[in-house]
C-alpha cells in the first residue's frame, strides 16, 4: 500500500520541481528585461539630453540675431532653453547617468545657461560676447558626447580624427581666429 503513493509523491515532487524551474526562469527573465530597459532609458536620456541642448543652442542663435532693443528678446532667450525640454532632460540625466556624465552634462548645461544670459542682455552672433560664451559651450557639448560614448562602451576619438583642431571650434571660427601659421602664432580676425 506504501508503495502506491510513491508515483503520486514522486510525480507531486516533479511538479513542484518543475514549477520552480519555471518561476526562477520567469523572475531571471524579468530581471534581465528590468535591466535591458533601464539600459535603453539611460541611453534614450544621454541623446535626448545633447539634442535638447543643440536644439536650444539653435534657438539661442535665432534670438541673438535679433535686434538687442527687442522689447521680447529676453523672454525669447529663455523660452529658447525652456522649449527644447533642456531642464527636464536634465533632470532624468543627474538621476539615471553616471557621475563622469552628469558632471559632463552639467558643465555642458551651465555653458549653455552663459549663452542664455549673454544673448538675452543683448548679445548679437556676430559679437564677441557671444562668442566667447560659445566656444566653451562647443566644446562640453563634445566632452557630454564623448563621455557618452565611453559610457556605452565605444572607442573615444579626437577632434581630429573628425577634420577638426579642437571640440572648441575657435580656431577655425570667421569671428575669433583663423589656424595659427608658420611664424604667426596667434592670428586674430575682428570685422567691426
């Protein structure tokens, strides 16, 4: 009579046996799934982050040509940053990114805060004030993007496997300067 119940316990036992399988497979699975989002979210929030502050920069250019005298030009400035969804983005990036990318992200961020201010007090494109807002900000615009390519794990480069001198963009811009020549070491174009 005992051994009656042993198929019944035996196959009771598989059971269980395999349930368990089958829920510890099922909680790895989501585990990786959670991880795999997670990843893809911080990945979403790095390009969305730089697009938001080229997209605002764009917009910063706009009002810049405009006539310092605009009665409106400081509340388009801000609205330039605000628009773009900037302080949103940037919100998610100090909470999902790494320190190396929030500190790369904030720098960029506040470079961009400087542009803000100089064009909403007047500055104009062609202006060395603009300018000297500008140029900082081209290059933490870089260092984010390359701090987000080391970030996921791909081979950083430098501004001249890209054709360029520096992430800056000085020494090539018609306004600050032009490549520094043989026996001219620092070559200064101002147009009035």
């Amino acid at each position: 009579m005992a051994s009656d119940w042993v198929p019944i316990v035996s196959a009771a036992c598989g059971a269980v046996i395999a349930l368990t399988g089958s829920l510890l497979t099922g909680v790895r699975a989501d585990r990786s799934q959670r991880s795999r989002d997670r990843e893809s979210e911080r990945l979403s929030t790095y390009a969305e982050f730089a697009v938001a502050l080229d997209a605002a920069h764009a917009a910063l250019r706009e009002v810049a040509r405009s006539d310092p005298a605009d009665e409106d030009r400081y509340t388009r400035a801000v609205a330039a940053v605000h628009d773009s969804k900037t302080y949103s983005i940037r919100e998610r990036l100090l909470m999902s990114g790494s320190p190396e990318l929030v500190r790369s992200g904030e720098e960029a961020f506040l470079r961009l805060v400087a542009i803000r201010n100089a064009v909403r007090t007047g500055a104009r494109l062609s202006t060395s004030e603009f300018h000297d807002v500008y140029h900082p900000f081209a290059e933490a615009l870089w260092t984010f993007r390359i701090a987000v390519r080391r970030e996921l794990g791909q081979e950083s480069f430098a501004p001249d496997d890209l054709g360029r001198v520096s992430w800056s963009e000085q020494e090539t811009c018609p306004r600050c300067g032009v490549p520094a020549t043989a026996g001219n070491d620092e070559v200064r174009t101002k147009p009035d």
